[in-house]
C-alpha cells in the first residue's frame, strides 16, 4: 500500500513540475511580447515624426526632392514591415535616408538653424535613445527566453507546446549631428 502512495506522490510531483515550467515558458514568452511591444511604440513615434522632418527640409531645400523621396519610401518601407527580421532591415534603410537629411543640413545653413528643424533633431535623438533602449530590453527578454526553451528538461515542454526560438533585433540609430549655434 506504500508504494501506491509513493507513485501517486511522484505522479503529483511530475504534473507540478509540468504545470511549473510550462507557465514559466508562457511567462518568458509574454516578456518577449511585452519587450516587442515596446520597441514597436518607439518605432511608431519614430515613423510619426518622419513627416514634420520632411516638409521642414522640402521648406528649405524644395530641390532636394530625390532625398525625400528616398525617406518618404524608407518610412512606408518601415511602416509596412512586420517581422524582425523586415523591420531590422526596413529601419536600416530608414536610418541611412535620415542620414541623408542630416547631411542636407549640413549644406543648408538656413535648414540647420531653423528653431523647428533641430527641435526636430532632438526629438529624432530621443526616439533613437528610446528605441535603444527598448531594443536592449526585447533582446535580453529574447535572450532569457531562447535559453529557458533551449536548456534540458525544459526543451521537452518545449518542443511539445510549440515554443519556438526568437530573433534577436539589431536597429542602427541615424548618425547624430550636434547642430553649431552661433552666439
């Protein structure tokens, strides 16, 4: 009669250990969701400013169409991608084009003083600071989460609830510029 108690014990033991790490991968799983979410705030307000930069600089450099043409595109680019790996590479193209405003700054020296013009530099500057940071958050989640899917016995629960590995996310940030004031 022991050993009934004994199995029945073990049995308990083994459905807690399950229950334990299958809501401990869900959890993980969430922080990851949470993290992305995150980082998908930052890009929305990064995209959402792109226009106001646009029409500061068409203002003052009308002839520069090719530039903002070229932004406006990486911005649409970016708004559409909805993976990773589509953003990774859609915000890349995205940073390199405001790279380019940047530099037509440089050419413009009336662009370059403009009070809205470096106002909209700043809060560019922010939004990268924020999207660093999120980023860096979203891929220690991603981390943490790939390594609790990934380590035995956890791999079991796993593989057989269908968790499945994230990629981690790298976004470049726009070269930054600090504009000249004349005192």
């Amino acid at each position: 009669m022991l050993w009934v108690y004994i199995v029945l014990g073990l049995l308990v033991l083994i459905v807690l250990w399950l229950v334990l790490t299958y809501n401990g991968l869900v959890k993980s799983r969430n922080k990851v969701e949470e993290a992305w979410s995150g980082i998908d705030v930052q890009l929305k307000r990064r995209h959402d400013l792109v226009p106001n930069l646009v029409e500061t600089v068409r203002a003052y450099a009308a002839h520069e169409r090719e530039t903002l043409v070229r932004v406006v595109g990486a911005r649409a680019d970016a708004v559409a991608a909805n993976q990773p790996l589509y953003i990774e590479k859609a915000e890349a193209e995205l940073t390199r084009a405001l790279g380019s405003i940047t530099a037509l700054a440089e050419a413009y020296p009336e662009l370059k003083a403009a009070e809205n013009f470096r106002r909209l530099q700043a809060e560019l500057s922010e939004i990268e600071d924020e999207i660093q940071a999120a980023r860096r958050i979203y891929n220690a989640n991603v981390q943490d989460y790939n390594t609790r899917i990934k380590v035995f016995p956890n791999n079991l629960i796993a593989g057989l609830m269908s968790f499945r590995a994230r990629d981690f996310l790298e976004i470049e940030i726009t070269q930054r510029i600090a504009p000249r004031v004349a005192v």
